[in-house]
C-alpha cells in the first residue's frame, strides 16, 4: 500500500461501488499520506470532545519491530492468518 497507495484506493473505490475523478483520487491520496495525517495530529478537531493525542509512529514499512517482540509479531501474523483468511485476504 505505501509503495503504491494510488492503485490501493482505486481498488478500494471499485470494491465499494464508487466511481472517482482523477482529482478525487489524488485528493484522497494526499489527505492519507503518513506526513499530512502526521502534521494533522496537533490540530484541533471538535469532533473529538477530548484532547488528541500527538502520538505517530514513523510510518515505516517493519518498524513494528522496534516496538514488539518475534514472538509477539508471529502472535499477531497467527491471529491474522486465522481470522483474515476466511475473508479471502491473504499475506
């Protein structure tokens, strides 16, 4: 997804139903990208009622595994398999 986030959202439109312009795409595109999400954080937005959080993590491809464990990432790589498979999505 990061390595071609245009092809994903066309994907994701079509699944859906929904036919996008050229600049709509491009629009989604920008406003999903890690920076403009990341420069996002410390607005202020009413539709939370609370303090946000300006937490991001980088947005690197693998830095999970500078937060869990080997054995934590295959917990999860398990739990995927077992509940994303029978939806027809596979890593």
């Amino acid at each position: 997804m990061k390595s071609d986030p245009r092809s994903h959202v066309v994907q994701l439109a079509e699944f859906s139903g929904h036919t996008l312009s050229d600049s709509d795409i491009n629009l989604i595109v920008e406003k999903s990208s890690f920076k403009n999400m990341a420069a996002k954080l410390n607005e202020p937005d009413p539709a939370w009622r609370s303090e946000r959080s300006n937490f991001a993590r980088r947005g690197i491809v693998g830095d999970y595994k500078n937060y869990i464990s080997n054995e934590q990432g295959e917990y999860l790589d398990q739990q995927c398999k077992i509940h994303l498979e029978p939806l027809g999505i596979y890593f």
